[in-house]
C-alpha cells in the first residue's frame, strides 16, 4: 500500500498554516472591540502581516485555546445585557461564579482570567482600564480554584521506572534475535531516561547533529517547549556519557549503529513509525499515540536479567507514562542527596542561555549520571532507592483501573512484581567498576543519509574478547599510558579492542612507581584543609607534613586554633607524645620536630596576640579592623567552591571587605558612594595616611582606596557586581547571620536591570517628532542608586528584614523613586534646553554663591520658558526647528516675548526677567 512521507518542510507549512488561521481569527476579535493596537498598527502595517505582527511569538495552539474562552465570555455577556458593550470587572467576576456553578475544572477560572489578560495586552488597553488584571478578578480566581481544588483527587504524578527494568532495557537494546523496532524503541527509552528528556524532546533531536565520541552521546535542542529561536534560552545540551549504563556498558553504541543503518534517510525528529511488522521504519514521524503504544508493547516483553521470567504482569504494562523516564534519574538523585541546583540541570528545568552553562552541562551530568548509575550497580539497589513506592502507585493504578479483578488477584500482580525489583544484578557483569573516559581519534555523526547507503556497520560486528586476568597498558597517543585491568576493573579492560596496548599478568614497574599508595593519598587530602597562613608558618619552621596532617585532620587549621590549642609548652610536649606519637626522648629527629612545633606556636602566639590589640584598639577608635591575608584568601576560595570562578575585576578588595566586615559586626549597613566600591584589580596597596596615637606619638597606617566614580553603565555594574560579591563572601564567612542570607546574583541582576534599565538610566521624553528631548543625568542616577542602597539598610532596622527583601523594596518604592528620582528630574527638566553636560548636574539645582553652573556661556538661543502671562515658549521655535502648523506651544521669541521672530534673530541686548523661577 502507498504509504505517504512527511518530511519538515510539509509539517511547518501546516504549522504556518495554523498559525495564519488563529492570527486573523484573533484579528477579527480585535476589531470587534475596536482595539487600540489597531490605530497604532493600520497605517504603518501591511495589511497581509498585521495579524501576524498582533499575534507576535504566541504558538497557534495557545491562540486557538485563547480565542475560544474569550469568544465563550463574550458570548456570555452578549446573553446576559442583550448587547455586546465593554466588559466591566463586574461582568468578569459574574461569569467566573456562573462557570463555577457548572461546575467545572479547577483549571477554567485561571485559563479564563489569562486569556481576557493577554488578549487586552494584545489590544493595547489603557492598562486603567483593563478588568483582567483586578484584584478583584485575582482574588475571586484564587477562592474560586481553591473550592473546587477541595475535592479533587490528589494529582496522578508519572511513576519512575524501577532499576529491574532499566537493565532489562539494555539486554533488549543488545539481543540480536530481537525484531529492530523492539531494539530502538527500548534504545529511545533509556536515551530519554539518561538525559532526563520531554518526549517532545526526543522528537526534536536532528539526526545529523547527534554525535557519539569517546562512549558517550551528545546533541543540541535548537526548538522546544522551552528553546528556540525567539526564547531567552535559544538552545540546550543534552548527554548521554559513558557511565550511563547497569550492567551493558555497550548499549548506547549499539542503538546508535542501528538508526544509523536502518533509518538512514534525513529528517528533522529522531524515531519514524515503524512498520506494521516492527522490521523497518516509515518515511513520517512517530506520534506521541505510536510511542505510547510501542513503549507498552516493549514493557510487555521484558523479562528478568538472566532469566526466562517477565517483570510485569502485562496489566500492568500501561502503568508508566511517556513522562516516566523524566522522573526517574532526579527522584533517583534527590534520594542520594544530590544538589538541588545540578538536578534542575539534568531536567533543564532552570536554564541559563550563557556560554558557562552549556560548556559545564556535559561535566556535571555525566557526574551525575555516575553517581545514579554506582547505586543501580548495587546489591540491594531497590532498597537504597526507595523503589517500594512504585509498587504502591501501582496498587493503586490497579485497583482504580480494574474494578472487577478479586483482591487476590491484584495481590499476586503486585507480589510478582515486588519479586522482580529483587532480582540481582546481571551475574555476568557483578564486577563493574566505575568506567573511564578513554580518548578515541574518531568522531561519528548520523549525517550523509540522503540518496546514500549508510556505510555504518550493524552493533552485530562489534567483536567483543574476554581476556584472562592481566593488566593492560593502553597508549592513547599523547604520550601517556592509561593503565587498564581485565579482572576487578573497568568493561574496558575486558573486552575493549585497543589500537596500541601491551598486556602484562603482573602489575607492570612503571605502573607500581606512578601509583600513589592510599596513605600518601590521604596525606594529600589532609594537607589540603590547613589554611595557607597556617601552613606557611609550619613550613618555615620545619615541621613534618605528617604532623601538619595530624593537626588538619583535627580541625586544627587556622592560626587561631593553633595559637589556643596547647596551654603551655608542657602541654605542647605530653600532646606531641600521647596523641601524634612523637616524643623528643625517641630521637634526636623526634626532638627537632617538638622543638619545630613549639617555634611555630611561639610564633603564632605572638602573632594572634598582636592582632587582637590591633583589633581592639582599631574598634575603640573606630576604625576599620584589619582581616588577616589567610581569612580574606580563605574567603575567596570559598566563594569560587560555591558560585564558580571570580575574576579580578570583580572581586572585592582586601579593605572593601573589611569595611563591610565592620558594618555587618555593627548591625547597621552604610550606603556608600560608588567610589568606595574598590576591586582587587584597582586597589592602591600605596595608600598611607599620619594618625596620632594616644600617647600623642605621630604615626602612620593605611588608608583607604578612592576611585573615580563611574561614568557609564558598564562601569556601574561591574561595581554592582564587586558589591555583591563582597556580601556573598560575607554570607559563606558567617552563615549565621541571617540578615544577608538571602542576596543572591539573580538578585542583583534584577537590580541592575531595573537601575540600567528603561525605568531610570534608559528613561527619555520626545517632543511630537519623535526627536529625544531630555535624558535623565548620569549624576542622578548614581544618586538614586545610592539612596535606593540607602532606604533598604534602613528597611533592615526599622522593618528587621533580610537584606535581599529589603533591596527588592527599595527599588519599588515609589517615595524613594519620587523624591531622590522623580522630582528631581522634572527640577534638570525645566532648565534650558537643550541638556547640560552630565558632570555639570547639581541635585540643589545651584553650584556656588547661588549662581547655576551654566550661567556662563549661554547661547543666544536660550531664553525664558513662558510669557509673562504664563503661556508656554516653543523651544524648538526658537532654534528654528519648529516648522508644525499646530504646534501648542507659542511661537514667540523667548527673550523679547514678539512674535514675528525667533531667538536666533532677536535684537534685544538683555533678556528678559526669567519667568521659570530658576533664579
């Protein structure tokens, strides 16, 4: 029979299609309430895109959903008043209960309210006059859904699949004597459950662009639910890595030869629909109904590993979802206390469209994929998964789903299936380690598969060696050797066909002198806690690293804690012998150790003592106290543990963070200028200032660091970024202060966005040209940037709130934006025009002995504002600009008040009194 081939270009015609459809649908809507956005849009919009330019990036899906409930309300109303008339908030609310009284899903009153508030976006609606965003309407919305919530059964979430299944998935992907559909769509499943993948994902991966190197298998998501062209996040990884396997480390290889070869044609989705026999692939795209049924059908025949038993009983076989291989690495994870912020990498559920993102994504995952896969390899893996909660959905899946089956029918369902999370691990494959990236000198791509043969040979060729116990050593051609063992080791060492290996029955003597032995390896590790001041003054003085890994390993790794951790030299000595078996008696070696230990405290003693009166003495004169070079290095590492790499640009210098160090002590914060915020790239380590001690003795200190402030954007929030990151360190250092907590980079993103952005730096006024006529001052912003910093440290002590609620006040608060932003502005804007140099702006609106700084030099175009009688002057009249027949301004010289001329021709040798009250 014919069977017809879809390829891309068809499926986004009828997509186009679509979206053509709803975009005049929408269109027609908007004319029928006489939409503003269509005066704006008809005399400058063709008229064959104007539809198009309304509807924007919406998906014709969510069109249509949005047409049809804003054409059910009107429908409503024209009913109820007999007449289509403007809907009010009262007609809105009326229908949200009408619909309630239906009754009708918890879902229908949001979908309702956010259709009438897209569509009066769309329309351009005097945001005064707009129902949809009431509150109101999102009052009665939230009762709404929470009555009919009440009842509700609890929320049918996809169940995981059990680690038994997972395996068995791989045996299938690796039989030979199965059909190729059963192959590949159990191949799809463990690909989709690996990457944690959307089955819509799936059927967005590009053939050509999916590449397999080294084990392990990478692509891009260039158009998702989430991704595209239009989005924030324009594309996503995705990886399967070569630790993603139980016990066929081989699989992934495997499926990727054979769609390679047995659907070789181009397309843009990864799995065709298969044939009625499961033997070949058709030339069309797979729906979501063909994989729900393929994914059952394979369910139905997997069988126990190693042995002749199904896992499931086949009622059982649609139980899981196309969303259960989403669910089932990140539940896995969570149980294993993996971070919260590395699983929503895995699902993608939080993306960052930035380069960093994309560059770590492969890492972090295939660490993770490790980490779920050691647990799967385990003995009593259903246990340490918690998997008996899968047995628990099911009996309830069951029980709803057959009602006629007896209760000890179910039971025997269930127990055979909790039998079958028992099941061992495949007993061939008990030994599987941890395996290791090997570097390979190909690249495979699925690309050249139109109109060409795929040379690509089948998973079938792949030969396979099972070597005896032996050591392999492997040259992998950049002049080193990877060491590989055939027994306890890696699959690799096993069956891998190496290029250029030597294999040896004995650990080889290069190999026993490259290998560090467990106990230098845990004296590395140890070392490794000391803070680097500590370790410094040890070193000087000689002490042994094993006794510097004896003090670190007891928490002992700070000059602080050393300098306290003996009372007295012979308590020095009894603890070098009772607890670090070192005692200067033994030996003359021992002896030199003690006495290398005793200095080094001496030291330390004399170092933190002096530094305690320096700190007192700084706190009662009030002065910045001092941190130490180990503290403030200490500080910053932690930091990079925690957010990632810190450039110098943007880290806080050594006395901008005892500054803030100071006032986070205090309890109180200061609003400092931008000139105080000082980097480590800009720090003057020169900077010295004469004080007087209280004896009178004249002595000198360090000063502080002044910059310039900054003069553009850019500048202010590198600035901002140097801040931030000053309190972050702040909340590593002292996390039990909660006030500053809550400060996060997204935070300040936000902040800088709003400060930089159109409601402040980017905000302008035009005259009816469209020509720029006035820009707020760049010394304004700095000064409303500061008393926003200002009023949020006030909120911390009037309302006790945490510094990132406080800042997200701040910026909203319309006093603060009125007086430090507002007013002042309308004060520059009422100056002549046109604007002052941005260095020149004074906030008192007056520079020395009461004059304005631009007394001096004026042109002879500037002039007064209005006329005496109150009339406003047209200022682009008097430059000779203004050529508008209805201009609303007046059109007479601003120095004489005559019509009849302008400024520039005006003969008048003074000017008249100024009417504007400037002076």
């Amino acid at each position: 029979r014919y069977i017809p081939i879809e390829n891309a270009e068809e499926r986004q015609k009828k997509e186009l299609e679509q979206k053509e459809t709803w975009s005049r649908e929408l269109f027609k809507e908007l004319k029928r309430i006489d939409a503003p956005a269509l005066m704006h849009l008809e005399h400058c919009v063709d008229q064959k895109h104007l539809h198009l330019a309304l509807a924007g990036r919406t998906r014709h899906n969510t069109l249509k959903r949005y047409i049809k409930t804003w054409r059910s309300f009107l429908q409503w109303l024209t009913a109820v008043r007999g007449s289509l008339a403007s809907p009010e908030i009262g007609d809105l609310v009326e229908y949200l209960f009408t619909r309630y009284e239906e009754p009708c899903g918890a879902t229908v009153p949001p979908l309702i309210v956010k259709a009438v508030v897209w569509l009066e976006r769309i329309a351009d609606i005097d945001p005064r006059e707009r129902i949809g965003d009431s509150q109101v309407v999102c009052s009665v919305r939230d009762y709404l859904v929470e009555m009919l919530s009440k009842d509700k059964p609890p929320t049918q979430r996809a169940p995981r699949y059990p680690l038994v299944m997972v395996e068995a998935f791989e045996h299938v992907v690796e039989d030979d004597s199965q059909r190729i559909g059963f192959r590949l769509v159990a191949w799809v499943k463990l690909v989709k459950l690996w990457a944690t993948l959307r089955w819509d994902d799936v059927q967005k991966i590009i053939p050509k662009e999916l590449k397999f190197y080294g084990g392990r298998m990478t692509t891009i998501l260039r158009t998702t639910k989430t991704t595209g062209p239009s989005k924030r996040v324009q594309e996503l990884p995705v990886c399967v890595s070569e630790h993603a396997f139980i016990s066929n480390p081989l699989w992934l290889k495997t499926g990727f030869d054979l769609i390679r070869k047995h659907a070789p044609f181009e397309r843009d989705y990864l799995l065709p629909k298969l044939n009625d026999e499961w033997s070949a692939f058709r030339k069309t795209m797979a729906s979501y109904n063909d994989i729900s049924a393929y994914s059952a059908r394979v369910r139905r025949r997997l069988k126990r590993p190693g042995k002749d038993e199904f896992i499931i009983h086949p009622l059982l076989a649609p139980f899981w979802t196309e969303h259960s291989e989403r669910a089932t690495l990140p539940t896995g994870l969570a149980l294993l206390r993996a971070q919260r912020e590395e699983r929503d990498m895995l699902g993608r559920w939080k993306p960052d469209g930035s380069d960093t993102y994309v560059r770590m994504y492969n890492g972090v995952i295939a660490r993770l994929q490790l980490q779920f896969a050691k647990t799967a390899r385990a003995q009593e893996r259903h246990k340490i998964l918690d998997e008996r909660d899968i047995v628990e959905s099911a009996m309830s899946w069951i029980s709803e789903r057959c009602e006629n089956l007896p209760e000890e029918g179910i039971d025997r369902i269930l127990q055979h299936f909790e039998e079958s999370l028992a099941s061992p691990i495949l007993a061939d494959w008990t030994e599987i380690g941890d395996t290791e990236h090997v570097e390979t000198v190909h690249e495979e791509t699925l690309t050249g598969f139109a109109g060409t043969e795929c040379k690509a040979a089948d998973s079938s060729n792949v030969t396979k060696e099972k070597r005896e116990p032996m050591f392999v050593v492997v040259n992998n051609g950049k002049k080193c050797k990877r060491l590989h063992k055939s027994r306890g080791g890696c699959w690799m060492g096993r069956e891998m066909n190496f290029k250029s290996a030597t294999e040896y029955f004995t650990m080889p003597e290069a190999a026993l002198d490259s290998m560090a032995s467990p106990e230098e390896i845990a004296l590395q590790e140890a070392l490794k806690r000391g803070s680097s001041d500590l370790k410094f003054i040890l070193t000087r003085n000689d002490v042994s690293n094993e006794l510097q890994a004896g003090f670190y390993r007891n928490d002992v790794t700070s000059i602080q804690k050393f300098s306290s951790f003996f009372r007295s030299e012979d308590d020095l000595v009894r603890v070098l012998r009772a607890e670090f078996n070192t005692d200067a008696d033994t030996s003359l070696q021992a002896r030199a150790q003690v006495a290398a230990v005793i200095c080094a405290w001496r030291e330390t003693q004399t170092r933190q003592k002096r530094q305690v009166e320096v700190e007192a003495e700084m706190e009662t004169r009030e002065w910045t106290k001092p941190i130490p070079t180990g503290d403030y290095i200490n500080m910053r590492n932690a930091y990079m543990k925690v957010h990632g790499r810190l450039e110098d640009k943007v880290t806080p210098s050594k006395e901008y963070l005892e500054k803030k160090l100071q006032e986070l002590e205090n309890g109180e914060f200061r609003a400092e200028t931008m000139a105080e915020v000082v980097s480590k790239d800009e720090v003057d380590p020169d900077v010295m200032i004469p004080v007087f001690d209280a004896k009178g003795s004249l002595s000198v200190r360090k000063g502080a660091s002044t910059i310039p402030l900054p003069t553009g954007p850019e500048q202010l929030r590198r600035r901002l970024s140097v801040m931030v990151n000053a309190i972050l360190m702040l909340a590593i250092k002292h996390p039990n202060r909660e006030e500053i907590q809550d400060v996060t980079r997204d935070l300040f993103e936000r902040y800088k966005d709003y400060v930089l952005g159109d409601y402040v730096w980017g905000l302008s006024s035009t005259d009816l040209h469209g020509n720029q006529v006035q820009t707020p001052p760049w010394a304004l912003v700095l000064s409303y940037e500061q008393a926003i910093r200002k009023r949020a440290y006030a909120l911390m002590v009037t309302d006790h709130l945490q510094l990132g609620k406080a800042l997200e006040q701040a910026w909203k608060c319309p006093t603060t934006k009125e007086r430090h932003f507002i007013t002042p502005l309308a004060l520059y804007s009422k100056r002549s025009y046109p604007q002052q140099n941005w260095g020149e702006w004074n906030p008192k609106g007056k520079g020395k002995n009461g004059k304005s700084p631009s007394a001096k030099g004026k042109s002879k175009g500037k002039g007064s504002g209005v006329t005496p009688d109150g009339t406003k002057i047209c200022f682009r009249f008097n430059q000779g600009k203004c050529s508008y027949q209805k201009c609303k301004f007046s059109h007479v010289c601003n120095r004489c008040f005559k019509k009849g001329h302008n400024a520039l021709n005006c003969k008048e040798e003074k000017s008249p009194p100024d009417t504007t009250g400037a002076h």
